[in-house]
C-alpha cells in the first residue's frame, strides 16, 4: 500500500486532510476560546484570536476582508499545524482553512508574536517557503509592532509574486474589537456574540496577556533629536536616523488607533508605501522635520501634523472653509462664532490651549499665509487688508521641550496633545457649504 502524502493544501479534500491528520503526517490543535494554556502564552493568544474570528460574525467578515480570504462555505481554525513530510521543523502558529464542498477552497497561515517579541526575518522567510509548498498564497502576521496598512511588513521581506504577506498589531486587532461594540452601522448584532467580543478584549488588554500598545520610541528617535541639536550633519543612511522616521511612522498609527477608540470611528494615518521610510528620511535630513496627517470621517477636515526638530515643537492644524457668499469681515467674523462656541461648551480644555493657538488666512493670490494669534483675531480683517480670505487653519503649537527627545515622554505628550486638540477644538469646527439654489 502507497503511504498517501500531503503536495498541497489548496483543493486538497477535507477528507483526506482529515486521513493525513490520522496518520500524523499533518499535526494540529483545533483553536479554543478557553485554552488550556499559561495565560500571556503566545499559543493562549493565538488560540483566543482565532476563536473570536471563528465566533464573532462581524468580527470574522472584517478580517476575512482585509486580507481577501474567501467566504464561502465554513471555516476550520487550527493552532500547532506541522506538516512533517514537508517541513517538521517548522510549527505554524495558526491556520484558517476555507472549506466548501468538501475541498478546502481558501487557506491562510498567522504567526504570532507578542510582549517585546518582534518578527524574525529569517522566520519569515521560512514560513513563505512553506507556505509556497502547501500552496497557501497569504499569510498573516501578528505582533506588538506597528505598521501604517496591513499590507506592509515590521520587517524588510520580499514576498514572491503572487504571495500576499499581511501585518496586524495587536492594537490594531483590539480597535477593530471595540469599534464593533460601538452603537455603528458595523457594530455586532448578536447579544452573544457581544459578549463573546468583550471576553476576548477583557483578556487582550490585561497586562498579562503579552499585548502591548505603542509606548515608547526606538534608540535613534532621542540620538536624532540630539544630533540635530548638536548641529551634527545626519546622513541618509544612518541607521538611527531611519530609527526615527520608523518611529515617527509607528507613532502616528497608535495616535489613530487611539482616536478611533475614542472615537468610535476608525482614523486613518497617512498612507505610506515602501518609499515612504527613504522618502521622510531624506525629509528630516534636510530640513530636520517630519509630517504626518489622522483622516477621521465627518470631521471639518484631516488633521496635518508637523514636528520640528530644530526647535522641538508640535503643531497640528485643521482646515475650516468659510461662507464664499459674504465678505472677508463677514468671514473672520463666522470663524470667531465658532471658536467661541467651542470655547464655551468645552471651556476647561479650550482654556488650556487657547494661547497656543494660531489663525492662519489663506488669502487669495497671497505667497504666505497670513498668521495672527486666536487671542488677537480682531486684528486679522486690518493683517490681510481686505483682501478675500479663501479658507482659515486653525493650529495648535506646543513647544516640547526636554520631551521632545525622550523616547517615552515624547508618546505620552504628543498622544495628550491630539486628544485636547480633538475634544477643545476640531469636533465643534464645521465647514460652510454653499446652500441649494432658489427657485
């Protein structure tokens, strides 16, 4: 009799799958929501997200979505998969399998990593290669490191063609949680299901589960700061000069996760692609400034942020169009009605950023903006001279100081900065919009 052996995953029956198990040619562990694991066990973690997504519907299309995994048919969530004719050496954290007519139809691998865990290159490596071999076309990672799209890697890896390698951190899969608890158009129909969703979140954000948020800057993000205080030349290829950008990057992510979970919305970073590292390399050695931008849906506009090395500043700013029917006093004063309305309905928060904030007037034909302090705005009609103001920018400076280059001070004051941005200011801000024509 011929020993039967596994050549690929992908259209391989569910009945002979299920024969290759029998015989030990393919091992495995059906995930569980209560596993019997130590608990912060990155096997514990694995199994518990797997359970979620086979559990909680919402949550399941969301991510099946994300990573163009087919839905059809039903789904088989396994932990400690070993193909051992193929690769024993290699124990594959997670693997979903897409069943439908009794062919496994759809199939993707996860490897996990959590606490300071980051992903191994060569790992990685390995496990496309296996992945080639089983003909599995995706794979999944997951750890506490950040990224800006789910389509880009921690680590410096070249899927081959036609592979797709994803990234979730841990944060990022926590925020998907809780924004289906939201009362949404996504939020999770099903009570049980609710309940099920808010377990798992209780269990990813105890201390002991091994998940972690975004707390503190890479090594080269403070010698940065320092050489650029120092009056040190940075080159483009230095290795904590590319520390900092990707720490900026990764900064800027948390801050959106942060507001969306504020929020009950999800906020969007800057999009970056592969040149996005070289590119605001190149940006903070010439000029000793980084920029990024948190789309929120329904607010008067994205918020730009831009951080000064040279004198260690923050500034965030939003974009508000005033009424184009009515003069440029007109203007100014309709902006001034909305500020002081915030100010009046969230008079503790506005108070404490009131004197750090700048009114820039986009004049129209003008090479520079016109800038004037929000405590001096009366004087902003006489600065442009009346000439017709386009559109306003409402900005708030905060000089860091001494925070600017701790790698742990710095998340902390830039995350306090957005969120009283966010709750004095940008969520009371509304645009004019041309009004529909009379009969």
């Amino acid at each position: 009799m011929m020993k039967k052996s596994l050549k690929k995953l992908v259209n391989l029956s569910l009945d002979d799958f299920y024969e290759l198990h029998q015989l030990g040619q393919i091992q495995y562990q059906e995930a569980r929501l209560i596993p019997l694991l130590k608990t912060g066990d990155e096997g514990a973690l694995t199994s518990i997200f797997l359970s979620s997504v086979r559990l909680v519907k919402e949550f399941r299309d969301d991510i099946f979505k994300e990573i163009k995994l087919s839905r059809i048919g039903y789904s088989l969530y396994l932990t400690e998969v070993v193909f051992h004719d193929i690769d024993k050496a290699s124990r594959i954290d997670g693997l979903i399998l897409v069943i439908s007519k009794n062919t496994i139809k759809d199939a993707v691998v996860f490897e996990m990593k959590n606490k300071n865990n980051s992903l191994d290159k060569e790992q990685i490596d390995r496990y496309i290669g296996l992945c080639k071999k089983i003909g599995v076309d995706k794979m999944v990672t997951v750890s506490n490191e950040f990224v800006s799209d789910s389509s880009q890697s921690p680590v410096q890896v070249k899927p081959p063609k036609n592979f797709n390698l994803y990234h979730f951190s841990w944060t990022y899969l926590m925020t998907k949680g809780q924004l289906l608890l939201f009362k949404n158009d996504q939020n999770i129909e099903d009570e049980d299901q609710v309940e099920i969703m808010k377990e798992v979140l209780h269990y990813l954000e105890a201390p002991s589960s091994g998940v972690t948020g975004y707390h503190s800057m890479k090594s080269g993000w403070k010698a940065t700061v320092e050489k650029i205080g120092d009056r040190i030349p940075l080159k483009i290829t230095d290795p904590e000069l590319i520390e900092a950008v990707e720490s900026w990057h990764e900064e800027e992510k948390d801050m959106a996760l942060l507001l969306s979970r504020k929020l009950g919305v999800f906020v969007r970073s800057t999009t970056r692609d592969k040149d996005s590292i070289k590119t605001s390399s190149k940006k903070l050695k010439d000029d000793q400034y980084l920029s990024g931008s948190l789309s929120i849906k329904n607010s008067v506009s994205d918020i730009k942020i831009g951080l000064d090395f040279e004198i260690k500043s923050v500034s965030m700013s939003v974009k508000v169009s005033p009424p184009m029917d009515k003069g440029t006093k007109a203007r100014v004063t309709w902006l001034y009605k909305q500020l002081d309305a915030a100010k009046k309905k969230n008079p503790t928060v506005f108070e404490s950023i009131e004197s750090s904030l700048i009114i820039e007037a986009n004049v129209k034909h003008a090479r520079q903006h016109t800038k004037v302090s929000w405590l001096q705005l009366d004087t902003l009609f006489e600065e442009v001279n009346g000439r017709e103001i386009q559109a306003f920018n409402i900005v708030y400076n905060n000089k860091f100081g001494n925070a600017f280059s701790s790698n742990k001070k710095f998340i902390v004051t830039i995350e306090n900065m957005v969120l009283e941005y966010y709750a004095g200011i940008v969520q009371y801000l509304t645009n004019w919009n041309r009004p529909a024509p009379k009969l």
